[in-house]
C-alpha cells in the first residue's frame, strides 16, 4: 500500500495553529494511507500558543501525526512584532525546515515499501516563503487559510488593485471609500480592510502572499459551502488554483489543551457555575489570546454589564505595559482594572475569570450570546454552537470578519465594528450606552439572528458528515494528495 507524508507549516499564532493541527487530525483520521508532520516554527507569539504547543505530544494525539518544533530563532534574527515578521520568521527558519524534510525524503528511499513518500506541503497563508522548498524537493504545496473564503477573495482582489490599477491602499485608511470585491456581495468600507493592508510598512507581505496564492496547487480554507456559498463560488470563477472548503475546523470539545493540572479546578469552577445558570441567559465575552482594554474601557464593559443586567461570563486579561507589544497576562487581582466593588455587587449575576475554555463555553446551553473579537477560528466555534455573536474586532483582518457577519451573513450585531486596537498606545474608548444596545439586541431571543445563527450550526454540522460539504471536499484533497 503506497503511504504518503505531508508537511504541515502553520504560522506561530495561536489560531492558526490550531486550525493546523486539527485538519491534519481530520486527513490522517479519514485515510490511513496518510502521515502528518506539522512543524511549529519558534518564537511563536505569546505564552498562550507556547502552552498549546507544548500539549500536543504523541499521547494527546493521533497516530500519524507528529509535531516537531523547530529550533528557537534569536531575536536578532526575527523581530517578533516587526511590520514583516511573518516573511522574517520563515525565512529565518528555512534551513531548518529544509533539514526536517530531507531526513523524511531519506528514509523514504532507504525504505520505500515501508516508509510514507513525501507527498506536499501544507503552508499557512502568511508564511508562504516556504514554498520554494516544495519546488527543491519536487512536491506540490497547498495553502491552507485559516481565514474564510470571502478573506481569501479580498487579499486577491487588493493585490489586482495594487499591481494593476496602481491604487494606493494605505491612503484608503482614512477615507469613506467604499470597495467592490468580488468575494461580497455588499461594499465593504476601506476603513475595515486589515491593518496590514493599511500600513506601508506591512503592505509587502500581504501583497506577497496574495502573490503566490495564485501559484499552489490547491487552497484550503477553514469554512463550508453553505456558509459562504457566494465568496467560495466567486473564487471557482478566478484563474486560480482550485479551492477546497473544509470547515468548519475547530478544536474539539473534551480535547481540550487547556484542562491541565494546573487549571483544572479553574474549569470545574467555569463549568459548575454555567450548571447552575438557566438556558441561554448568559453573556460570554471572551476577546482571544491578544485581546484586553485599557482601565478606561474596561469601566464602561463593567458598567454596560451592570445596566443592562444579563447574567454575564467575563474573561478578563491584563494588558502590557504601555508603550510594550507583548501579548496581554493573566490578572492576579482583577479589583486592580475593575471599578470599585464591581465584583461585590455583580457577585449574584456574573463571573470574571482570567482564563476561558472557549469551545466547552460555547457548548454549553446556559450560553446565550458571544462578544467577541472575531477571530475566524472563534467565528467558526460560535457557529458550530448555534451561539449568536456581537461583533468587537481588534486586530488582523478582524474588522473585515465582522462585517461579513454582520453585514453579509447576518449571522451577528455589531457592537463597534470599526473598533481597532493599536498595540502600541490606547485607542478609543467604546461607550456603556453601545455597548449596552449590542448586548440588548444579541440576547433577544426572539431575535432572527438568533434563529439564522441555529439554522447555521446545523449545516455546519451536516457539512463535516458523510457526503457533506466538506467531508466530499477533504475526500477530494486526499485524492489528490495521494496522486502526487
């Protein structure tokens, strides 16, 4: 039986990493013909990744898979938060990489009867410096996106915009323009377009990625047909490598890196106060592993909490220092960024914690509403439970995430979907009264986004079942995996 090896590249942040190692879980599950190798490239970018990577040993996972980590890079040769430290990061860690694949081709021919042949290599997105190896060792390389299909539609038609209509993209920042991509169906505001679009410095590798989508042998993406029929549709009609919709990806509940000794007690907590809640009467907010707010917005979070008087579930993290681009810590004593006796008088009706279980969370039915940040890989898990979100975006292509929710989809409310966090300084502060309209409309139950949000959740599981979606999809991407 002909065994085949893939190489999985993910970018060090948390989750993309995630959406990695899953989908190689899914095609090592599905075909047992197939091995992974998913290469964790150091420095990742914050202490949260780190915890998740260094849980992902050959006892929490399947056979065939197995996770290498890379030699850490010094500083000198990779500025963790510099504009293209994504370009940096992979090119810094080439050799290595290339050292990893070439004891993989060894062994196959040592042993070819026995060993998995290399087949390809699956490359995030951002790191696509990486596939100039595939071309050294004679494979294809795929492009796994971590982002939807209608992102993956915007970086292309931006890159046309760029290179063929000369348009300037980072003076579309402050601008009312209003762009027509193909992968919407509404005009998105110039305004949401990622940060890395929008800053000079930054430009080049976002262009330089959209470059070489062109150019893979496939492009997977983290979503499902019935999700996003109109941008995966709109991308079929491009001069582009085919496109195969595998989500939604999302790690699975009871799998959870998190539950380790050391905050086991936090989650039987979590959950033991979930238990005692009515159904669907619970505010989660829960903004990812970069995701905090100043002293000042998190008074009015706190306030708009008191006003309006949900039940609430408040994963609350401490920001860096001012000035320091490092992601944010745990809280030792939350009444340090709380207002006074905020813990006392909310003590009936809610619980601050410095540290969420997100898919268990989601899962369970005393939830009733997500404020989130819109991170795909959260998008994905609050679909998956039918769990309506109010959109509070803050980094990468956040803003743009939120308006396809919002806007496109109607799977969400907006609380501020043009908020942006700047890593290095305060940025606005959102007011109680707004925050208290996102939080009345997100928990209506009668609410038709409520109902739409229901609806998805049950195609998106369907999707990933036998002759769904994307379950025919990934049947497909092994077809041709196997070919190579």
């Amino acid at each position: 039986m002909k065994k085949a090896e893939v190489v999985f590249i993910p970018l060090p942040a948390m989750g993309h990493i995630i959406a990695a190692v899953e989908l190689a879980k899914l095609i090592v599950e599905r075909d047992d013909r197939v091995s992974a190798s998913v290469l964790m490239m150091n420095p990742p970018l914050d202490s949260t990744t780190t915890k998740y990577t260094e849980s992902l040993t050959a006892s929490t996972l399947p056979n065939r898979i197995r996770v290498v980590h890379l030699p850490s890079l010094e500083h000198t040769a990779v500025s963790n938060m510099a504009a293209n430290w994504m370009a940096s990061l992979a090119e810094a860690q080439k050799p290595h990489v290339k050292e990893f694949v070439s004891k993989i081709k060894a062994q196959s021919e040592l042993s070819p009867h026995d060993s998995p042949q290399l087949a390809g290599f699956v490359v995030d997105t951002f790191v696509l410096g990486m596939n100039d190896l595939a071309g050294e060792f004679g494979v294809p390389w795929y492009v796994f996106s971590a982002s939807g299909a209608a992102f993956i539609g915007s970086m292309l038609y931006l890159q046309t915009l760029h290179d063929e209509v000369k348009g300037d993209l980072p003076e579309l920042k402050d601008s009312d323009t209003e762009l027509e991509i193909p992968s919407l169906v509404n005009r998105l505001p110039a305004k949401l377009l990622p940060s890395m679009v929008l800053k000079r410095e930054s430009l080049a590798s976002f262009l330089g990625a959209a470059r070489r989508l062109k150019h893979a042998r496939g492009i997977l993406i983290n979503t499902f047909e019935e999700l996003e029929s109109h941008a995966i549709n709109s991308l079929s009609k491009g001069e582009i490598p085919p496109v195969y919709p595998v989500g939604p990806i999302v790690r699975c509940k009871g799998n959870s890196y998190d539950v380790g000794s050391s905050q086991i007690n936090d989650y039987k907590d979590i959950m033991q106060w979930l238990d005692d809640q009515p159904p669907c009467s619970v505010v989660f907010l829960c903004f990812g592993s970069w995701g905090s707010f100043s002293v000042d917005q998190v008074k009015e979070i706190a306030d708009a909490l008191e006003q309006c008087g949900h039940r609430f579930l408040w994963c609350l993290r401490k920001p860096p220092c001012k000035g320091k681009i490092e992601s944010p810590s745990d809280c030792a004593d939350f009444q340090e960024i709380l207002p006074e006796e905020f813990l006392d008088r909310s003590a009936k009706i809610g619980k601050v914690i410095k540290w969420a279980p997100q898919v268990e969370i989601l899962g369970h039915k005393a939830i009733g509403g997500f404020v989130s940040h819109c991170g795909w890989n959260s998008t994905l898990e609050s679909i998956l439970s039918g769990v309506p979100i109010a959109t509070w975006p803050l980094y990468g292509e956040q803003q743009f995430n939120a308006f396809e929710m919002v806007i496109e989809l109607g799977l969400a409310v907006e609380i501020k979907m043009d908020y942006r966090k700047d890593l290095s300084k305060d940025g606005i502060v959102v007011s109680s009264e707004d925050i208290q309209r996102g939080l009345k409309l997100l928990m209506d139950p009668e609410s038709e986004i409520r109902k739409k949000v229901k609806e998805m959740s049950q195609l998106s599981r369907k999707a990933l079942m036998e002759d769904g979606s994307s379950y025919s999809a990934l049947a497909h991407l092994i077809e041709d995996i196997m070919g190579n």
